[in-house]
C-alpha cells in the first residue's frame, strides 16, 4: 500500500514538474521563411577621407572677415578737390591643413558712397580732379592652394605676397584693392637661422582693379630671396628680382641686392633698430630704355616708451633719364603719404626724412613724418613734405585712423594735400 502511494506521488510531481517548465518556456513555433540581411560592406578609404579628413579640414577652418569704411580728401594745384567715400568688406575663408595641404580664397567688394571723386581716370566727369587709387570693384582677392612638409612650403594661385619690408614686393596694404599675385610660390626655413623663398609671377593684380587699362600686368617674373639670421642683433637678405612685364614693358627690369637689419638694447628702457641696403638695377625684358642705377638707404630708430625718434636717407638713382624704379612695392610706405613719387622721376630721387612719434593717454598712437626731396640727378630741390598719423584701438576687432599729408613742391611739381578718417573692423 505504501509502495503504490509511492508510484503514485512520483508520477503527479512529473507531471507537475512538466507543466511548469513548458508554462516558462513556451515551445518555439514552426520555422518559417524570413528575408536574408547582408552585411554592410566598410566604407572605402576614399569614403573615410571625405568624411573624416576632408570634412575636418573645413569644419575647423577659419572665416575671415574685413571691413573698412573711409573718407579721403585729397586736393592737387591745378585740379579740382575730391572726396571718396569708400566701403570695403572682405570675406574670406581659409581652410585647415590636411596632410599639409591647405587651402584660402577671399573676395571683397568696393562702393562709394556717393562723394565726387577721380578714381585714377575711371569716371570720365571726373577727370579733371586730384586722383584717389580706390576704384568701385568686386573682385577675388585670393584663391589658393599650398602643400607643406619639412619645413617647407608651395603655393600657387591668386596669393599675397609681402618681402621683407614692402620696398620692392608689397601688397599695398593701405589701399581698399589689395595688391595680390597670380604666382607659383616656395618657401623653406628647413636649414637652421636660413629661409629661401622663389616665386614665379605670371599676373600682377594692381591697386587701380579690373577695369583700369593699368589695372592687370602680364608677368613673366622671377624673384628669389633668402635670408640669414647672423646673430640676434643682425639679419643679411640677398635677393634678385627678374621682373618682365608685357603690358608695362618700362617697368621692366633686373634687380640684385643686399640688406642686412636688426637691432639691439642699449638699455632697460632704450632699444635701437637700423636698416641698410644697396642693390644695383638694370634694364630687362623688353624695356625700350637702357639703363643702370643703384640704389641705397641707411636708417636708424631708437624707441624708448613712450616715445620713438628715427631718421634716414634714401636714394634711388637715375642713368640716361632713366631712373630705379620698384613697381611692386607698398609704394604709399616710402617717400611721403602724399603719394606724389610713386613713379620714381626720371631723374631719380633722394629723400632725407624725420620722424617722432609719443604714444598718448587712451594708447593713441602719434606719428609724425618730415621729408626733404631732391633729384639724384643734379640735385634739384622738389620739395618738402610733411606726415601726421593718429590712431586708437577699440577693443579686440576695432581700429580707428586719422591722418594727413602735405607735400609743398618746387621745381614744377605742384603741391599736394591728403586728408583721411577710418574706421575698420577686423575679424
């Protein structure tokens, strides 16, 4: 009886048992047909470049963004007076580098605001007044791409170019239409204390813009710089500048030359700066003229803060009525604002200048410039100029200018009177 009720439990604890297991886990149902899913394939190296490389390049690229709003009043004897009223915005961007390639384009745009004025012989009712270089344009200001490795450099395309200080390659800075270069350019600083630069020059695009028949110069030109860091107090730069030019064949010409700067304390407070340079030109390329001339200059700066003090005394030569020209150059940085010597006379030029400058309370910077001009050849006196510059800086973007110029000439050359108030926003 015992062993019965035995058989009898152990059979209801199975089927107990059993019940519960298929309750949890429910039998899987019948298998039926369901859609085959492939597998990705992995993006191609190509893929991940766009996406990755390629797509950081301009997510951590850099906008750039200029404006400038001026007021120029300029009057010459003999002509009437002008006033330009002038915007200029400048976009850019400029992207970064990508296994050391890099690209930059800007493009900027200029309007007058309405002002009378002769913008270099552009507006026909208007040429009977003193000229002011700022021509209504839109134009690409730059487009280029560079490649760098080892220290080293190679850009080509629409690019500004600035050696050494503006004297013979510039980008006219000062003017709203930059002066920028179609060009091939290397650089290297791959040897300690040394940088070798060469450049390649098929186009120049003037301050004078587009539409001016002087505006774009056909270039076949070379120029070649290098430099040498002798010791902290001295720098040397040799350079030739080959310089042909199809549409401006008198601008042509060949240049070698030589500078050496740098500076030194003299004291805690006390700090000078000199420059020195010779450089020997001739005629080149298709120049109708026949020629040779030298040019020097010797200067020295001594800046003790607040206060500058500075003089110097440069000379470009003249041959057979010929004279040194720099055609390239920031030319409104030498010899007086006034711009009256932008074009080298034929008969060369010397110019002595002075200068003074105190920086005043609200960090407002004061320059003040004198020049004594004569001919190179037989020393005629063409007159005086006189320099004033006041500026003040407004926070990070903001800058504020004024500034004026009087040329007081002799020997023919009428006198000159230069007047401008701007604002710009650098971004």
């Amino acid at each position: 009886m015992n062993h019965t009720a035995r058989r009898l439990a152990g059979l209801c604890a199975s089927v107990c048992t059993t019940g519960i297991v298929s309750a949890a886990e429910p039998a899987a149902p019948p298998p039926t047909a369901t859609a085959t899913t492939e597998t990705p394939a992995p993006p191609s190296s190509w893929d991940r470049l766009i996406e990755s490389e390629i797509g950081q390049a301009f997510a951590k690229g850099k906008f750039s963004f200029n404006a400038r709003l001026r007021w120029e009043h300029a009057d010459q004897d003999g002509l009437k007076e002008s006033d330009a009223v002038t915007i200029r915005p400048r976009f850019g961007f400029t992207t970064a580098p990508v296994y050391g390639l890099q690209g930059m384009i800007d493009a900027e745009n200029i309007t007058s605001l309405g002002a009378p004025y002769n913008p270099a012989g552009l507006d026909p009712d208007e040429t009977d007044r003193t000229v002011i270089s700022d021509p209504e344009t839109t134009e690409l200001n730059q487009a280029w791409l560079s490649y760098g490795r080892w220290d080293s450099t190679v850009r080509g395309g629409r690019q500004r170019l600035a050696l050494d200080n503006h004297r013979f390659v510039g980008d006219v800075g000062w003017r709203q239409n930059m002066q920028t270069f179609d060009a091939l350019w290397a650089r290297t600083d791959a040897l300690e204390r040394a940088t070798f630069q060469y450049g390649y020059l098929w186009r120049i695009n003037r301050v004078l813009g587009d539409d001016h028949p002087q505006g774009n110069w056909d270039s076949d030109s070379h120029l070649l710089n290098a430099t040498y860091d002798l010791c902290p107090q001295a720098r040397i730069t040799g350079y030739g500048y080959l310089l042909d030019f199809e549409n401006s064949a008198a601008n042509s010409s060949s240049t070698v030359g030589a500078s050496v700067t740098g500076g030194t304390a003299v004291s805690d407070r006390v700090r000078l700066e000199y420059r020195g340079e010779l450089a020997w030109q001739a005629d080149g390329g298709d120049n109708p003229n026949d020629y040779e001339a030298w040019y020097y200059t010797l200067e020295v700066t001594a800046l003790f803060k607040p206060f500058l003090a500075g003089a110097g005394y440069e000379v470009l030569g003249s041959d057979s009525g010929t004279s040194f020209r720099t055609p390239l150059a920031t030319l409104h940085k030498f010899n007086g604002w006034a711009d009256v010597f932008t074009v080298t006379p034929n008969d060369g030029l010397r110019d002595l200048w002075v200068q003074g400058g105190v920086t005043l309370p609200l960090e407002m910077p004061l320059r003040v410039i004198y020049h004594q001009f004569w001919s190179d050849d037989g020393g005629d006196d063409l007159g005086h100029e006189l320099d004033f510059e006041l500026s003040r800086k407004f926070g990070k973007y903001f800058t504020a200018l004024a500034k004026y110029a009087w040329f007081d000439g002799d020997n023919g050359l009428a006198d000159v009177h230069r007047f401008w108030l701007q604002a710009e926003f650098n971004f």
